[in-house]
C-alpha cells in the first residue's frame, strides 16, 4: 500500500510540475473553494477562530467572505508549493520579492558570517522561504519537520524540498546533527512556530487568548547567542509572493541581561498578529490554534514560574531538557 501511495503521489507531482504555474495556482484556488463547500469541520473552525480574533471589526458576512477565500489560498500555496520545487532561481525572481536582506548581510570584515534564526509562520506560500534563502549565497537554508508515517510519502516530501539545497532535521533524532551544523556552518535556520506548541509550549496571548507558543525560536536564538529574526511571506498577486525580513528581535535587555524565550516569543506574537490583521485571508486559519491547557502543563507552568521566582532559574537560562533536544515547536508544513 506504501509504494502504491507513492506511485500515485509521485505521478500527481510530475503532472503539476509539468503545467505552467498559473494554471497550477488556479487549479489550487479552485480545489481550495470545493474544500470549502464540502470540509464543514474546517470550514466551521476557520469560522470561530476569526470571529474569536477579528469578530469585533469584522461583521459576520466578512468572516464568513474571508474564510471562503482562505480554503482558495490554502489550495493555491499547497499546488504552487508543488510546482515552485522545480523552479530555477531565475525563474522564482519573477514570482517571488525578498525584501529587508539589510537585516541579515554578512558581517564582512568583522568576521565569518554568523548563523540566524527565523521564527516563521504559516502565512502565504510558507514553502518558498527554501528559494529566498538563495538570495544570500554565503550561507544556507535549514530547518525541522516531523516524518510522515508513509516511509515512501515522506521521502517524496523530502526529495522535493530537499532539491532547493536545503537541511532538513528529523525533530525527534536530529538534534546533535543540527546543532553541530549550528556550529560548523553559517545557516539560516527557520523555525514554524504559530501552531499548537503541545505541553512544552509556552503559555502566551495571541490576538488576547493564551495558548501553547512554541519556544524553539528564542531557545535556539539564547543557547547559541544568534540573532533572531521574522520573514512573513505576503501574496501579492496569484502566484506571487513577497517575503519581509524583519530587523533583529534583542535577546538582551538595554542592561546587557538575557530575555526570557517567553519575552522574545511574545514579541513573535505581535509581529504574527500584525501581518495577518494586514491580510486575514494569508493565514492558515483552519488550525486549531487555541486549545486548553493540559493539567500537565499548568502544573510544569506552576513549577518553571516558581523555580523564577526563587532564583533558580536565571532570565534566559534553559533547562536541562531544553539543553539536550531539538525543543518542540509547530509543525513543518507537510
């Protein structure tokens, strides 16, 4: 059944690769629509997740006129994500705009040139962040994912995202391999971090309601002592994208000392928040981004605020845990 799959993945792959891009984001766009009509599930989540965040500036005719045109975006990033694989860096100039590289240049005579982290979203085409990290040739693109249970589905995956030169790291074993590679090479490794976090997660407010943040950013960002940064990709037209690099998020305070993950994760949130208020549709809205905390977690919260308080714990400082794994964050998009 593995290799059947597989078969079939791989022939609907090479078809789509072969039509024109626009044609391809105009069979998403429609796949999306039918996906509306027919997922009520996913329909009716992305429906109370907007009213919860944008109820109060938007009439429900709106939400319900933005949802609809989510599902179209949706299936237009999923099929161009698809097609874009197999396009040339001259071909992707075309489609694709990379603004604010100022923010990550080399440091040149300064020295070698540093790592950085991306905190990343599930906002427009999120795959093309592969093709924008060519954009700056002297260092090179990594990020996480979690394998899929389908052996022969998750190497189709990996094959395609593989061939725009980018590391991949298995979340759950990789974790010496990309932190060596942290130290042996200049990366820019991107991290999605506006899904469900799970019980690691960090309990932060987005759009006024707490939920599980993903602390992977900022941790990674304090351990290493990297420069942490946003790239929000924004649909400028169909089949075209804009990414937006933003400046440097402090990981000290003016003082010198280290910021917390969750001070550095809450200003991920507000950046998040602003570029989705500026486009609602751009957002991967069919997620259930707010769900309770487990006893689990309101106990390991209770624990990590007091060992704070008590000094235990210093401002920045991770744990033993943290230390020794990749930290759990949102889905890679799969």
């Amino acid at each position: 059944m593995d290799y059947l799959l597989y078969m079939v993945a791989r022939g609907l792959l090479a078809v789509v690769q072969s039509l024109p891009l626009v044609w391809v984001a105009r069979f998403g766009r429609g796949i999306g629509a039918l996906a509306h009509r027919l997922d009520g599930r996913h329909r009716r989540m992305a429906i109370a997740n907007l009213t919860k965040c944008l109820g109060d500036d938007k009439s429900p005719t709106e939400i319900a006129a933005i949802a609809k045109e989510n599902f179209r975006r949706i299936g237009e990033n999923f099929a161009c994500s698809a097609k874009t694989a197999s396009l040339t860096l001259d071909r992707m100039k075309e489609r694709l705009e990379v603004v604010g590289l100022e923010n990550v240049a080399p440091p040149g005579s300064e020295g070698q040139p540093l790592s950085r982290i991306f905190a990343l979203g599930h906002l427009g085409n999120f795959e093309v962040f592969a093709h924008a990290v060519k954009w700056l040739p002297w260092c090179r693109g990594a990020t996480t994912y979690r394998g899929l249970d389908s052996p022969g589905l998750n190497r189709l995956l990996l094959g395609m995202r593989q061939s725009q030169d980018v590391l991949f790291f298995e979340r759950r074993r990789d974790g010496a391999a990309l932190r060596a590679a942290l130290r042996d090479q200049p990366l820019l490794l991107g991290l999605f971090c506006d899904q469900h976090a799970g019980d690691n997660g960090l309990r932060l407010p987005f759009f006024g309601r707490e939920c599980s943040v993903s602390k992977a950013p900022a941790v990674f960002a304090l351990r290493f002592n990297l420069p942490l940064h946003m790239a929000l990709c924004y649909r400028t037209g169909l089949a075209r994208w804009r990414i937006e690099v933003s400046p440097a998020i402090p990981n000290t305070h003016a003082d010198g000392t280290p910021r917390t993950a969750a001070e550095m994760m809450l200003e991920v949130n507000r950046a998040f928040e602003a570029a989705i208020r500026r486009d609602p549709a751009n957002w991967f809205w069919v997620h259930n981004r707010w769900k309770p905390a487990s006893p689990r977690a309101m106990a390991r919260a209770a624990a990590a605020a007091a060992e704070e308080e008590d000094g235990e714990l210093a401002p920045g400082e991770t744990t033993q845990a943290e230390a020794t794994s990749v930290p759990r964050h949102g889905s890679t998009p799969t």
